[in-house]
C-alpha cells in the first residue's frame, strides 16, 4: 500500500505522516518505507532521524562524475537509490532532497522516480509526505498511490488549496482505483462550518485530527511526533483514519465507515 499526503504549507501534512507511521508501527512485522518528497525535509526530525544522504545528493553525484554515470548504467535503479535510504526505529527513511539546479537533467530523474517506484514494491507500506501545493501531485513522484489524502487546516485557503490538489488529483494523474481523501486538522469544537463547506465543495472528508496540546508542545520542544503517547487526541484520531483507509494490521478494528464528527472531538 501506498498513502500519499499533500496539502498547503503549514497544514500539518508531515506531523499526520509521522502519525501514520506511528500507527502502522502497531504491527513489527510490517515493512515500512517513508519518503520525505518535502524539499523542506521537515519529517526527518519529527521522525528523530539524522539525514546522511539525499536523493537529492545521489543524483548531484550521478551528474558531476562520469565514473558514476557509468557505474550507474550497470546497477539496477533501484539499488542506486537505496543509497540514500536512512534506518529509523521499524522503518527505512527516503528523503528526496532539495530541488533542481540550472539545467534540465529529466532523463536522470526519470531514472530516479523508477528506482524509487521499484524500490517501495519491497515493503509492504509506503508513506509519502508530499510538497506543499498540486504541483508534484502532477508531477507524480509516485504514480501507483492507493490513498491520496489530502490534508488541510481549519482556515478558508487551506480549503481552497485542497480542493484544487482534488481537482488536479482527479483529473486521471493517479492510479485508476486510488482513493482520494480530505483530512480536516487543528480542528476545533466551532470548526463544524468548515467540514460542510468542504462536502458542499465536492470533497470527501475522511477524518478530523482535533488541535492537540500534547502534539504542539511535542512540535515545539522538538520531540520526535512518534514518540507522542497512545492516548494523545489526534494520534487516537489518526488511528481512525489508518482503519478507515485499511492501513492497520490485520486482527485490529476494521476500517471504519462513521462519518468524521467534529462534535467528538472537543
């Protein structure tokens, strides 16, 4: 399984993602593989993991030196990316890196997103926090996502913003059974206006993640979002919506069909 997340900047997409992981981690058996496609590269430390090694930095290096083009036209893609892979606690950490340079190097990144498809079909989930806006929604840094959700705050342009990432995302640019889904964040008890508006605007709203202390207090000292506990709010409404979209383990509860409910989450 693959579960993308997109959303505008500062909607709370890389702490839902650490959140997803932390639900998924439920299972130690399970493969995870999550890739920061952010080029801010914020998850990494929500996650408390050090990068070493970019994506970013794999193709710098298959760029300026032609020893390692040429090595590189021997090696499976895949394994040329797999270098720039991190371990974490459970999981194996991809951090795609800073943008492009001058210079249009679209062979090589082909290359690239190939050997990170080929590498994610190795585990049995991939977690991607995407870049802020639709732009890479389009770009499909991975096209074979099975859940796309799409995450906003609790303000006017958040909406706005999501619903154009909908209608990009909806326009034949994923798989054709990928699922696409609202995720509505920092909700508050007075909030209950937004969650219509965001139906009326077409969307399907698959969850509510509640302003959390516990979460902001973690944001603010630093600590890592996994370490966050169990009966904190919006990790108990993360694990919600992980059912809701099948993403928990077997022999847990089964995805629920409830609407989401901001009266619950006060």
């Amino acid at each position: 399984m693959i579960v993308s997340l997109a959303g505008k900047g500062g909607s709370g997409k890389t702490a839902l993602a650490a959140l997803l992981l932390k639900a998924a981690l439920q299972d130690p058996s399970r493969r995870v593989l999550v890739i920061d496609a952010d080029s801010s590269m914020g998850l990494p430390f929500a996650l408390g993991v050090k990068v070493v090694r970019t994506v970013g930095d794999v193709r710098d290096g298959i760029i300026k030196d032609p020893h390692r083009r040429k090595e590189v036209m021997d090696l499976p893609i895949k394994e040329v990316v797999a270098e720039a892979l991190q371990p974490g606690h459970g999981f194996d950490l991809l951090v795609m890196g800073r943008g492009e340079g001058p210079g249009c190097y679209c062979g090589i990144n082909d290359l690239l997103k190939y050997g990170i498809e080929t590498l994610s079909e190795q585990y049995d989930l991939t977690i991607v926090d995407g870049e802020a806006g639709p732009e890479q929604v389009s770009r499909r840094v991975l096209s074979n996502v099975d859940n796309l959700l799409i995450v906003s705050d609790m303000s006017q342009r958040g909406l706005h913003t999501a619903q154009l990432i909908w209608e990009v995302a909806s326009g034949n640019l994923l798989a054709k059974d990928a699922r696409i889904g609202v995720v509505l964040n920092k909700v508050k008890p007075e909030s209950a206006g937004l969650l219509d508006q965001a139906r009326r605007m077409g969307m399907e709203v698959w969850g509510c993640v509640p302003a959390d202390e516990e979460l902001s207090g973690s944001d603010t000292s630093g600590a890592p979002l996994v370490g966050l506990s169990n009966a904190c709010p919006a990790f108990v409404a993360v694990l919600e919506l992980a059912q809701r979209i099948g993403l928990l383990p077997s022999g847990m509860a089964e995805p629920g069909s409830a609407e989401p409910q901001l009266g619950k989450l006060s």
